[in-house]
C-alpha cells in the first residue's frame, strides 16, 4: 500500500524583492519602421556588438528575426569594410 503524501497548505504566489517584473524588449527598427538596417551607421551598429566584439544574442537586443539578421550582416559587411573592428582592444 502506498504513502499517502502530506502536502502542506498551498502557499499563493509571492513576490520576491530581489524578483523584478520583466518587461518584454521591443525591437527597435519595428517601433521605428526602418525599411533596413545600414552597414554604414556605425554608432548605431556598436549598440549591437558586445565589449568582446561579439553580435549580441536577440534575446539581449529585443530584436524581431527578421532585424536580428539584417543586423548580423551589417556587422559582417562593416567589419569588412574596416568600419568595426573584429576584435575588441
């Protein structure tokens, strides 16, 4: 015969103080409606590239896919074109 298994009382869900609310991320050539990402635009690419020089991830960004890749290829083509380096100094 099996154990029966006591539960205790359920406990309603509580919010922890070192727990915050998170917000999703907005991509932000969607909120803006750019029609594409510029390989030229190097201000704006850095906000993409880690301190390491990596492309960082989309769950970072917020970006939508279909932006994420643009913006992969524009750090790519800039990076060829000396505009980025490939590694961080």
């Amino acid at each position: 015969m099996p154990k029966e298994r006591r539960r205790g009382p359920k406990r309603e869900k509580e919010e922890k103080p070192w727990q915050k609310k998170l917000r999703k991320k907005v991509c932000i050539f969607c909120k803006d409606k750019a029609a594409y990402v510029d390989y030229k635009d190097v201000t704006l690419l850095r906000k993409f590239i880690s301190d390491r020089g990596k492309i960082r991830a989309r769950r970072v960004t917020g970006n939508c896919s279909q932006h994420q890749r643009e913006v992969a290829s524009a750090v790519k083509n800039a990076r060829e074109m000396a505009l980025l380096p490939y590694t961080a100094r």
